[in-house]
C-alpha cells in the first residue's frame, strides 16, 4: 500500500484495487443493517444453495462490502442469490445477508450495473401494473373457470396506471430505465 | 363471513386461474369471502423490484395496502412473493416511523397516505391460524388416503423469520398439518426447505441455474416417493410445474411430477372437480394423481 494512498481518507490503494470506506456504510444505510458485524465465519457460504452451482460466495460479498471494494458491484454473480433468506437465518451475528445483497443491487442499479432482465420487468410494471401481464391463451381458461377475461387488478382498470409511473418517477427508476434503454441500443 | 380483499398478484391470475378460482372456492366453505379488489397491480415482485430499488419496491406496495385501507378491509393473498412485498412493507411500514414517512413522501405525490390501518394474511396463515385443521379436516369429503405429498414450504412465507410470525424457518410444521387433515401423507425429502430457484429475479437473469435448483428439489422429492408436490406460492408453482418441461428440454432429466397449490389440493379433498381447479391447466398432467385418489 502506498503512503501517499493510505493518506487520502475516502478512497485508498493496494495494487490496483480501490478501497471506499463509505461503501459499507451505504450498505447498511439501504437496509444491509449490521453488516459490519461480520465476522468471516462463512456459514452463509456453506447453507446457500448457489454456491454448489456458481461462483457466488456470500461470505466474499461480505467481506468485499466491508473492505470497501467497489468492484463487488460489476461482478455478475451478484445477480445469482435467489434471496432465498437461508444464510440470513442462519448468520451467528444475526446480519441479514441477503438485505446487504439486496443494498449492493441497489447501488449497482444506481451505476446502471442492473441486468436489462430486471429493467424489463419494470417496463412491463410500468406498461400494464403487472411483472407478468396476462395472455390471450390465458384469458380461454380463465373464461372456462368462470373467471372474467382479465382480473380486477390494473388490467381491468388502467386508469390506476399513471399512479405507478408516478412512483417510478418519483424515485428515479424511470430515468434508470429510459438511460438504460438508450445505453443498450 | 369474514370479508377480505383478495390480493391477486401476476402469475395466479395470468398463468395459473386454477390457482386463483380454487382459492375463491375453497375459502367459501370456511365462510370467508375472497372479493375482487379493484386496481391493484404486481405487489410489485420482490426479487426483481427490491433488487432496483428498496424505497420504490416498498412504496409501489404501499400504493396495493393503502388501496385496501380505504375499503377498511383486510388483504388475503396466496403468493408468496406478495407476501413479502406486502407483509413486510405493511410490516415495516408500522413498526418505523422514519420509514413511514420517507415513504408517504412519496406516496403524497399520488394523493395517497399510508396509515397503518388494516392487515395483510396469506391465506395458509388464515387457514391455520383462524380456521383450524380440525375445520380443515371436517370440510373434506373425499380423503386423500394414501397420497404421499411433499411439501413446498417456499422461502418468503418463513423468511426472515424475524420479520414472519410462523417461528422456525428450518422445521416448521403448520403446513405439513395442513396437508394431514386432508388424509394425506407429508413425505420427508433431503433439503426440504430448499429454494425453489426462481426468485431474486434470478429466472429470469439466469435461467440454467435456477432450474439446476429445482432439479435438485424434484429429484429429492422423486426419490421419497412423493406423488405430488404441493406449493402455496404461484411463482414456486411455475417454476417446480413448467420448470419440468424446461428441465427436460435443457438437461434431459425427466420427474412428471404433478404440482398443485394447496387451495387445489384442498378443493379435490372437498369434493370439486378438476376442471374447476384448473388442474388441466398445468404442464406436467395430475391424471396419475387423480387416478390414485379418486
Ligand atoms: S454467516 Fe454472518 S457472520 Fe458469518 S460470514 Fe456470513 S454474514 Fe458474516
Ligand atoms: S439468500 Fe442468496 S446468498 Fe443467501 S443463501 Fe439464499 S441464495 Fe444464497
């Protein structure tokens, strides 16, 4: 580590990785409570049923948080937990990992480092009030169940609509959304 | 008749009606009354929506529960997923103050105050809790004698058990009871409470890896003899019911398991037929389940 690095308060150096003390501050701000508490044990590592199958290692986003390494943001694994809650419920120091997880997402989302799958799911939001809209073979056995065509929900009243667009505005996804889109094309 | 009004969420209603008509159905019998409620949207889905963004996730929730608030009525759902948006948002929203108001910050820019007012059950919870099993079981008219399920408890309903009020996340029994008073058989199965894959938006991020999960799940509960998987949460459903078709397709590992939700399985063991449920809706055929029962 250089001198001259250690000395600068917010982002010092070793080699080529940057260090920002505030990062896990963030996270515990957006809801990773605690997470400074970590202790290493790894046992959310060992009970995660995506470590077997991927390179996610809930104990390293852990301890990359806590170090300050910004990289954790563009790695693609970030992606992978299921938010099963499973190392959460098991953490000794009672941090809920997932919600740290959940804050890294969330900055990454920030530095438009979200996948376009999650972004196309707030477009469908924003289009219809559902992730997941309805369908026309959909609609058939709906019918055949005595069920309406579409469900009382925004379907049947898009009116309610503009409402979640509002929202979506109001906290910046939106925007998120319409950049990403343009970054993508 | 307790009244509700009924949360439907995205894929009951847009993929799997059986789920949603069964749940309609079945509740009838326990005088509980599941109405239409107007202009909710996605709860929103807490994997994807979350992951973006915290506040908003809460605050698009918030919108559903205020919605319901000023009907003065309590919401009942049958996903998990929307429990976790709804329950904890509701949760959250009650128990902080701070939280309360960064959100109605938001939520005045549609006119809209949240207040704290009403509840938000999944309907497994009002089943065991409110009705009992031993209601449960007077309601059945058709035993299921001899069918071996295994339980799909999904991760949302328990966890994190600080913020759920069922207790342990690791072995819980409510549901396992649930499906006993029908006169079935809850199997045991290696890694029972296991994620299904699908959720933290991982489907539809990566969606190889998500169903390598939920080979490992249908294998394990193949290997207990179970005839029948059974779910309370419709994104669960999809994913353990067209998942095997997927599977399939990409890995070669055939199970033809049938997957019902437990309103459905609750219908059958009262006496409905298959068509009102929906059953012939699913991707993997329930014939050879129907066949053993009844
Ligand atoms: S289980 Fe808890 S304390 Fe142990 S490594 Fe994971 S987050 Fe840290
Ligand atoms: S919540 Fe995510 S990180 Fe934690 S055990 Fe589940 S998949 Fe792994």
């Amino acid at each position: 580590m250089t001198s001259e690095g250690m000395r600068d308060p917010k982002h010092y150096q070793l080699g080529k990785t940057q260090f920002d003390p505030d990062l896990i501050k963030e996270v515990e701000a957006r809801g990773g409570k605690n997470a400074q508490m970590c202790y290493q044990c790894g046992t959310c590592t060992a009970g995660c049923p995506m470590t077997q199958r991927s390179g996610l290692r809930v104990r390293t986003v852990m301890r990359k948080a806590n170090l300050g390494m910004r990289e954790v943001l563009d790695d693609p694994d970030l992606w992978l937990c299921t938010t099963c809650y499973t190392c959460s419920d098991r953490c000794p120091r009672r941090i809920i990992a997932t919600d740290a997880i959940i804050a890294l997402r969330n900055i990454a989302t920030q530095e438009h480092k979200v996948p376009m799958s999650m972004i196309k799911i707030m477009g469908s939001i924003a289009k219809t009030g559902h992730g997941v809209p309805n369908s026309e073979g959909n609609m058939k056995k709906r019918v055949l169940l005595g069920l309406p065509e579409n469900p009382p929900t925004t379907h049947t009243y898009p009116e309610y609509i503009k409402d979640i667009n509002k929202i979506l505005e109001v906290t910046g996804l939106l925007k998120i959304k319409e950049e990403m889109e343009a970054e993508s094309q | 008749m307790k009244e509700y009004n009924f949360f439907l969420g995205c894929i009951a209603p847009n993929r799997y009606p059986g789920i949603e008509a069964s749940a309609v159905k079945t509740s009838r019998k326990f005088d509980i009354d599941l109405q239409d409620f107007k202009g909710a949207s996605c709860c929103p889905a807490p994997g994807a929506f979350g992951s973006m963004d915290v506040d908003a996730w809460i605050a698009l929730g918030a919108r559903n529960i205020c919605l319901s608030e000023k009907e003065g009525k309590d919401i009942a759902l049958i996903c998990n997923g929307c429990y976790k948006s709804l329950f904890e948002a509701n949760h959250r929203l009650k128990a902080n103050p701070e939280l309360k108001e960064k959100i109605n910050s938001i939520l005045a820019n549609i006119d809209t105050e949240f207040q704290g007012s009403i509840e938000v059950r999944h309907l497994i919870d009002i089943l065991y809790n409110d009705v009992g099993t031993e209601k449960v079981k007077e309601s059945v008219e058709q035993p299921l004698t001899g069918l071996n399920v295994a339980i799909h408890y999904g991760c949302h309903l328990l966890k994190p058990k600080f913020d759920r009020t069922f207790g342990s996340s690791e072995r819980p029994r409510f549901f396992d009871e649930l499906v006993e008073a029908l006169g079935a058989t809850s199997v045991d199965y290696k890694e029972k409470m296991m994620c299904c894959g699908a959720g933290g938006g991982v489907r539809s991020y990566k969606v190889d890896l998500a169903l390598d999960m939920c080979n490992e799940k249908l294998y394990n509960m193949v290997q207990a003899n179970a005839d029948v998987v059974v779910n309370v949460c419709p994104f669960c459903h999809l994913q353990l019911d067209r998942g095997q078709v997927e599977i399939k397709e990409k890995f070669g590992d055939v199970y033809d398991l049938p997957v019902l939700h437990y309103n459905q399985l609750l219908g059958i063991a009262q006496g409905m037929n298959p068509e009102e449920l929906g059953l012939d809706a699913h991707e993997i055929s329930v014939e050879p389940l129907l066949a053993k029962i009844l």
